[in-house]
C-alpha cells in the first residue's frame, strides 16, 4: 500500500512542470481547499484546482522553496518560503491523500500577518484574472 511518502513526488512534479493537466489527474472529486485567505473551506475537485492555479500565479515561484517536509500515514506537511514584492512568506501545505493516490484534503496556512495580507492581494488578483 503506498503512503503519503510515496505519493508525494506526485505533488511535486505538479508544482516543478505547473502543468496543470498533471493537476487535474491528482485531486479527487470530493477534494476540500483551505485558504488563509478564505473563512471556510471549498469543496470540489474544480474550485480546488482553481484556487491552487491562482496560489501559483501569486507566489514568487522563481524564490518559492520547501524546506521541509514530514510524511505520516497518507498526509503531508510540506513548509515553504518565498518572497512576494518585498514580504517574506512562510507557511505550510498540508496534504491528505486517499487510497487512490489523490488528495482529499489540500490545507494552506501562511505567516506571519503582513504576508497573509499579501498573499490575500495577490490572489484577489490570479483570481480575477482566472475569470
């Protein structure tokens, strides 16, 4: 039986390639986002995709990078960094996965205050750019 950790390669060849063809084949149709900037979760496979598109289009990609990750069962902890304009951002990813190597669950959780606003901009943004 595969675990997170083994899924996880998954994700990242996702987020190196940003094909997002690739991203379609890895939610599952009942995924949950949570955003920093959102008060409650999103449901579906559709509007998870789109808000990690836009999450893409918001962050710094050239300066993002995980410095971390810790694999349990089938869920991910992934940390990262980045700069946005001149705000450092720090935050994690945390990822459910199901037994057919698809994520449930996707979680983002972003510090400190002043980078949560910024990201809060930036996908106002990707958003509004995505319609």
């Amino acid at each position: 039986m595969k675990t997170a950790k083994d899924l996880i390669e998954k994700w990242h060849k996702v987020f190196l390639t940003n094909d997002l063809n690739l991203l379609e084949d890895i939610i599952a149709d009942d995924a949950v986002f949570s955003s920093p900037v959102v008060f409650t979760p999103l449901e579906g496979k559709e509007i998870t995709i789109m808000y990690l598109h836009a999450a893409g289009q918001s962050f710094n990609m050239d300066k993002f990078r995980y410095t971390r990750e810790i694999h349990d069962g089938m869920n991910s902890v992934l940390e990262f960094e980045t700069f946005i304009d001149d705000v450092s951002v720090n935050g994690v990813d945390i990822i459910k996965w199901n037994q057919d190597g698809k994520i449930t669950d996707f979680k983002v959780m972003i510090r400190p205050f002043k980078a949560v606003q910024k990201v809060q901009q930036k996908m106002v943004e990707a958003l509004e750019s995505l319609n």
